[in-house]
C-alpha cells in the first residue's frame, strides 16, 4: 500500500490549472487571480489633503501666524493656483493639495475672521498631506496566484480595474453508490440509511472555490453505475468523485466500473485510517477519486486529497491541507501500520498550542466528526505519546 504522501502526489499529477476567465469584480471574491495585475494609476493620484483645514507655505509659522485665504479646496474640486508666503486655501479631506502648499494646518488649530485665519497652537511634525502614489504607483502589481479576499477586491478597484481575470472554477461531480442509501427528508425503508457524507463533501467544495453538482444516488449494479458516471462526464465534469463501494467486496462495484469507463488507475488503496480503499485516475483530462463510503472517511479523505485536486485546478501554489504542531492533553498508545487521521479538538491554550484526540475513532461516527476541529496524524508505527509531546494536526 502507498503512503498518504505518495497518494496526493498522484492526485496531484491528474490535475492541472483550468484556463483564465474574466469576471466582474462584484464576482471575484474567493476567486483565484490567474496573472499578475499592475496598477493603471497612482494612488492617491495627485498628493491630497489628509484633514479638513488651511493648504499653506508653512515656512517660519508660528503661534500667532496669519495667513489670508486665497481659494478653496475641496475633495474632487480642486483649487488651480498658486500658495505663496502668508495666503491659506480653505482645504478638505480627500481634496488635491494646490500648488506651492507644503502642509494642511487642521482647522482646529486656527481661529479665522473674514478670509484671515491665525495659528493658535504650535506646529506639529504631522504635514497631513498623503504624497501621490503613498499607498501604490502605477508600476505596483498582484502577484497571481492568490485567492481574491474582500481588501483585494477594493484594492483592484482602486487600481482601476473593473474585471479581473481568475481561474475557472473545476467542475466536480458527486456520485453516491450504495443499494442502502436514500436522499434525506425521504421515507426510509427498514434496511435503509441516509447518504450523508455529500453534502459535507459539495459544501467543502463550495468553500473551497469548485462548482459540486450531486448526481442521483448510483445503485449498486454495473448498469446503474455505468450510466451514472457516464450522466457526471457529460455534464463536463473535471473531477468525478464516487463514494462508497471502494472495497473489493461483491458489492464493491467503483474499480471495475472506473476500468470499464476506461479510466487508467493510478493508486487503489492507501496506508491510512481512516481511507484505506481510497483510488484514483484519470481518463484524459478528466480526474476521477473514488472515495471510501464510510462518512467520516469520505470527509477526511476530502480534506486531504480531493481538496487539495481543486486548489490545483484553480491554480493554487500551496494546496496540501496546512500542518500546526499542538501539543498532547492526553497519552496515546503506539500507532499502527497504517497513517492514522484521528479526530481531534485544539485550542490555542495559554502558553502552546493543545489537542485532544476523542475517545471514539469509529469512520462511520458523524457526531465525533461535528464536534473534530482538526485531524491528529499519526505516523505509520508512531511510537506511544506522551501528554505533553507534540504531534502534528490538520485544522479542518
Ligand atoms: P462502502 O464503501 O460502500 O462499502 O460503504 C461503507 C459504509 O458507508 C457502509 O456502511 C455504507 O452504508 C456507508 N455509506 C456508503 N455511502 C454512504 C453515503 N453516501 N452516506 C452515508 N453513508 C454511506
Ligand atoms: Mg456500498
């Protein structure tokens, strides 16, 4: 069996950036910058007033200074001429400093009669005037990629620009198989269970910028499950996720269908827990993850293969789930042969970083599951740990 490293290498290789859209800047939040984006002008464009009150010389002025009001200054009306020794602009925030100006005196800080004011406080260092180009200059640029956050949104308006080109989004298709599941809100018969884990794996997908589209449910018949994945290719999928019937049991179905489809396999099952019988391949361009049906296998593997896929295709640099060190509330025995993702809760603690793993590791166990805030590695043949020792953790 391959290692969890080995395997998400594989994922990996099935996968590729998507192609560059471009979108709406109302549409870009999440989105993946595709290209470097420079910015079409200086900001502020021309050096602004910082504060409401007097554009002067400031020169020798001190307490007691006058100045004779010349103009008016305010934000998009600008005021065309020349400050010399001893005149003042009226000036408001946001409005572009009049030529010869060297500082904005606030208002607060001079009394004025008629259209002469007086310095009544002394000078500070504090100019109020925010130079052109202080917060970026037309040769400033995004870096690509980088996922688009509400500040970069404002960020490329103020560049200018009203689209943005992006990566498309992977277009990923669920498939649940399984003779024994149903929707929820249906009528179980009395053999019957819920098909859960799709709605958390369609909801991480969503999170994580994909486009997830739920098939219906594939029975566990060849007919059924040729017909369903063949439904997933036609609507473009770019990664066709099976869940369930991974195993080699008589009603494990997934890996012959894949080979009848003509999917070329790269891996069939894993050296980890929870996830043993995970697999994947590709067929052209389209990737294809069959994930183990258990819920909390299908969620952990989610997280540390398929999630990983997506911010590939969206062109992501970093994409493997991120590792935090915390240390240990509790002891555990040695671990096993296989990588074991327990499920865990962390907290930052006051002096370092704490986990607990819980008592119930059980895959098919989706209370433990809601209540996980992390997944606590261990290695294959992990030596026993102490409370207080450091292990890695994945927040999910
Ligand atoms: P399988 O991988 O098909 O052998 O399924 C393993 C276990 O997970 C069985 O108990 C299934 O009933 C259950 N299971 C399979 N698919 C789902 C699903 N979509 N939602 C919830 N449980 C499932
Ligand atoms: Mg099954």
């Amino acid at each position: 069996m391959i290692s969890v490293d080995t395997a998400q290498a594989l994922c990996l290789g099935l996968v590729r950036a998507g192609p560059a859209e471009d979108v709406d800047l109302a549409q870009a939040l999440g989105r993946v910058l595709a290209t470097p984006l420079t910015a079409k002008r200086d900001q502020p464009p021309f050096s602004a007033s910082a504060m409401d009150g007097y554009a002067v010389q400031s020169g020798q002025a001190t307490t007691g200074s006058t100045f004779d009001v010349i103009g008016e200054a305010a934000a998009g009306h600008g005021w065309d001429g020349h400050v010399g020794p001893g005149q003042a602009v009226r000036i408001f925030t946001g409005a572009p400093v009049p030529d010869g100006a060297t500082r904005v005196i606030i208002q607060e800080n001079v009394t004025r009669i008629g259209d002469q004011i007086t310095l009544t406080e002394p000078l500070k260092d504090n100019i109020n005037i925010r130079p052109q180009g202080a917060d970026f200059t037309r040769t400033f640029s995004l870096d690509a990629p980088r996922a688009l956050t509400p500040a970069d949104l404002a960020l490329i308006a103020a560049m200018n620009h009203a689209n943005v080109a992006v990566t498309r989004r992977p277009k990923v298709a669920l498939i649940s198989t399984g003779d024994e599941l149903l929707m929820p809100g249906g009528d179980p018969g009395p053999d019957q269970i819920i098909a859960s884990n799709v709605f958390a794996l369609q909801a991480m997908l969503a999170q994580t910028g994909a486009k997830a589209h739920v098939l219906p449910i594939a029975p566990d018949t060849t007919e059924a499950l040729d017909a369903t994945l063949a439904q997933a290719a036609d609507w473009g999928a770019d990664i066709i996720v099976t869940i369930g019937g991974a195993s080699v049991g008589d009603h494990d179905l997934v890996a012959p269908a894949l080979d009848r489809f003509g999917v070329t396999r790269s891996f069939h099952k894993i050296a980890m827990r929870p996830g043993k019988p995970l697999m994947a391949g590709a067929k052209g361009d389209v990737a294809f993850l069959g994930l183990p049906g258990n819920p909390v296998s299908a969620v952990v593997c989610g997280h540390l293969f398929l999630l990983p896929m997506v911010r590939r295709a969206l062109g992501l640099g970093d994409v493997l789930p991120p590792a935090l060190t915390a240390r240990l509330t509790a002891p555990l025995p040695a671990g096993g042969p296989r990588a074991h993702y327990m499920r865990a809760r962390f907290d930052e603690g006051d002096a370092a970083r704490q986990v607990t793993a819980f008592d119930r590791q059980d895959s098919s166990m989706l209370t433990v599951l809601a209540e996980a805030n992390c997944l606590l590695l261990r290695p294959i043949d992990d030596a026993p740990k102490a409370a207080g020792d450091a292990v890695t953790i994945y927040p999910i």
